[in-house]
C-alpha cells in the first residue's frame, strides 16, 4: 500500500458505496478510475479557458475540458469564467473601451466592470487573455497577453484536435453561466449550445452540459448528451430563487431532491466540502447519479487542514493525500485546476 493510500485509509473509513444502475445516457467512467476534468483548463498552471490551458490539461492527461459559457452581444457564445471580464482580460488597461465600464444586476448581485453582453464577438477579440488571481497563481502571469477570448466553437475543434494527437475522446464540458439573467436580456444561452452540440454532432462521450440552474438543464433535454447539475453550498439556484421556489442546495442534496434531479440529469456536481463527512456520495448513486465533486486545487488555502504544508497560503500543500481521500471515498470523476496531480494520484 502506498503512502497516499495509508493516509486516505486513515483519514476516510467510509467504504465505498455500490453504484446504482446510470441512466443509458450517461457517460461513465471505467470502474475505478474516476475521471480527470480540467477547470477551465489546467487553471493552476495556465491563465484559464484559454488555448494553452486547454490543451496543458489535455498533455497532463485529463479526460474532459471545462468551458464557461456566456455570450456576446452578437449573440455568439464565448469563453469566460464570468461575463464580467475585467479580472480575466486586459479590457481596462484599453481606453477605447473606457466607457463600457458600467454596473448592472447579476442574479441579484450587483457588478460593476466590462460585460461581454457589451461587445461584438469582433471587438472581444482584440482583447488578451490574463491571469484571473494573480495573487495566488503569480507565475501564470507570465502569459499574460498571450492568449485571446476563444469561442465554444473554438474549443469544440481544439478538443476534436488533441483527440487526434492524444489517440483518446477528450470531452468538452460546457456550463451556461448566469442562464436566467441572459434570458432576461434577449440572449438565451440554451438555443444557441444547443445548434452548436447539433451542428459539431457531439454525442455522450463528446460533451456533457452543466449548470447551477436546473431550468436551463432541462431546456436541452433530449440532446442525446449527459447532463450536470452543478450545486452550490448555500442558498439555492437563482432561476428558483428568481421564481419564488424556496428549494435550497441543501433540499436537492437530499434523497428525495436527488431522485429529482435523476429524471433530466446523469450526474451532479457539489462542493468537495459537501461529499467528505455526508451520505451524499451514496445517496446519489442510490438515485442512480454520477458524482464529480469540484474544485481541487494545490494551494493550502484551497486544502484542508490537515493536508496544509508549509506557511504560506499559496504554497502548494499535499494535494495527492486530498485526491486519495476522495478516490477511496468512490467519486466518479474531480474537477479541477491541476489535472496533472489528479491523474498522478490516481495512478496510487
């Protein structure tokens, strides 16, 4: 037994649970081995959604991408953590775009920066990719200025072209962020993923869709591709906040709200806070779901306590001892920023 074995053995007695029987339609992964899903990439090593992420993370062996969906006021679906861009391109050092800067209501929050709603696919991409926490990840701003805004369609073809040169399906893994708000605006995220996943023909090991918000999940029903419903660890999903529906994170965490959630999705997606110390794992595969918690990362601040080494926040703790934890545990797939360690770790 290894030394990263020893310690999750020592760390988790839970078993691991008996997976129920996955809806057909589901992607899954090989028994005993979880996959690997680069956030937005390979975001510790790379600023995110960016080419070089991407494909760093494909190198490093990960199975899937994440990218974030939001769209431009063309209404072409573009590639950013959020649609507010002045953490993740160099918008605001451009003075022609001085006066986009504005504030605008975001499920509920107030924001105030450049939006992408606010420009042409065509001006989008005069920008530069930047690191979005230079703070933390220090050496990825030697990249900055290096990489543009990719579209969806962009990243479906750098995935079909590291499928080729990595003799492996690599799956892109969309999320539509902010879908209520989009929709509230004219620009509707679902048609337009949906035209694209029809037009590049991706099927259940090409693309799985995710979202926090259970109504955008179930406007691409019948898309022949797995769905994710992603889940916070407060509040609720804004488009049942913004409706009146008082049903909670925590409600869809239950037995009952997981039953829910298996009749339009394969899969779902918690907080990694949310597996260690709950029945959530085998709850779901009870209910016949996929679990792939999110977001693991290597610094101290992201990491537990226990697995924390040296004394500062941003140093790199014992990542492979959090990634062994989980595997023991029997999650179905991670989600995060150094799939690298995540593919070393599950080798044991």
């Amino acid at each position: 037994m290894t030394e990263i074995r020893r310690r999750s053995v020592l760390l988790a007695a839970a078993a691991t649970p008996v997976a129920a029987a996955v809806p057909a339609h589901a992607a899954v992964p090989e028994r005993g081995r979880p996959l690997v899903i680069g956030h937005r990439g390979a975001a510790g090593w790379r600023p995110e959604h960016t080419a070089a992420s991407y494909t760093y993370a494909v190198q490093a062996g990960a199975d899937w991408i994440e990218p974030d969906l939001v769209p431009t006021k063309d209404h072409v679906l573009v590639v950013r953590h959020e649609n507010e861009i002045s953490q993740t391109t160099d918008v605001a050092a451009q003075p022609e775009f001085g006066d986009r800067r504005t504030t605008k209501t975001v499920d509920g929050r107030s924001v105030t920066g450049w939006f992408t709603e606010d420009f042409t696919l065509a001006e989008l991409k005069t920008l530069w990719a930047v690191e979005r926490l230079p703070l933390v990840r220090n050496r990825n701003t030697v990249f900055d200025g290096r990489e543009r805004i990719l579209t969806f369609q962009e990243v479906v073809d750098l995935a079909r072209k590291l499928s080729r040169s990595s003799g492996r399906t690599i799956a892109v893994f969309p999320e539509t962020k902010h879908p209520t708000y989009f929709r509230s605006i004219g620009l509707e995220l679902e048609p337009q993923l949906t035209a694209l996943i029809r037009r590049n023909r991706l099927g259940p090991r090409e693309c799985v869709v995710q979202s926090f918000e259970p109504t955008s999940l179930r406007r691409m029903t019948g898309l022949g591709v797995p769905l994710w419903q992603a889940l916070g660890t407060t509040g609720g999903p804004y488009d049942l906040v913004s409706a009146g529906d008082p049903t909670t994170y925590a409600d869809m965490m239950t037995p009952a709200g997981l039953a829910r959630i298996a009749r339009y999705a394969a899969w779902i997606g918690p907080d990694k806070s949310s597996v260690a110390a709950s029945t959530l794992l085998a709850d779901a595969h009870a209910a016949g779901l996929r679990v792939g918690p999110y977001t693991f990362r290597a610094e101290n601040q992201f990491l537990p306590a226990a697995f924390r080494r040296g004394s500062g926040a941003n140093d790199f703790g014992d990542a492979f001892a959090e990634y062994a934890l989980y595997y023991r545990l029997g999650v179905d797939a991670v989600v995060t920023d150094f799939p690298d360690l995540a593919v070393i770790a599950r080798r044991g």
